[in-house]
C-alpha cells in the first residue's frame, strides 16, 4: 500500500462503513474462489488465482483494521 499523510480523521461511524464494505468484498471474492473450487471443469490456474485475489484483499482488510484502530 502506498504511504501517504492523512490529516482527515474519521468517525466512529465512518470508519465502520469502509471496514464493513471491505470486508464483505473480502467475504464475495472468498466465496468466488471457493465456487471455483466445487467446479470440477475449473483449472487449477483459475482457483490458484482466486485464492491470490482472496489473500490479497484479506490484507486489505488487516492493513485497514490496523490504519483504522490507530485512528479512532
């Protein structure tokens, strides 16, 4: 994630909105790859890469929680 200076605070409220709405893409993309694992005409290659977008958003949402309990 690129570092930057953040001078706007959030609220209590505001701060839940964008962890709730990061993780519930977190929850689609999961259930997406675990859709692609049910498939038996799905690659491997597929699910490989459903896994990695799921990783990945995951520590979105790990980086997120951290930036957000810093600032409230």
């Amino acid at each position: 994630m690129q570092d930057f200076e953040n001078t706007f605070t959030y609220s209590p409220s505001e701060a839940a909105h964008i962890l709730r709405d990061t993780a519930e893409a977190y929850y689609f993309i999961l259930c997406g790859a675990e859709k692609f694992n049910t498939l038996t005409a799905a690659h491997k290659h597929h699910l490989s890469k459903a896994i990695d977008r799921a990783n990945d958003i995951g520590k979105v949402v790990d980086d997120l929680t951290k930036i957000l309990k810093d600032e409230i």
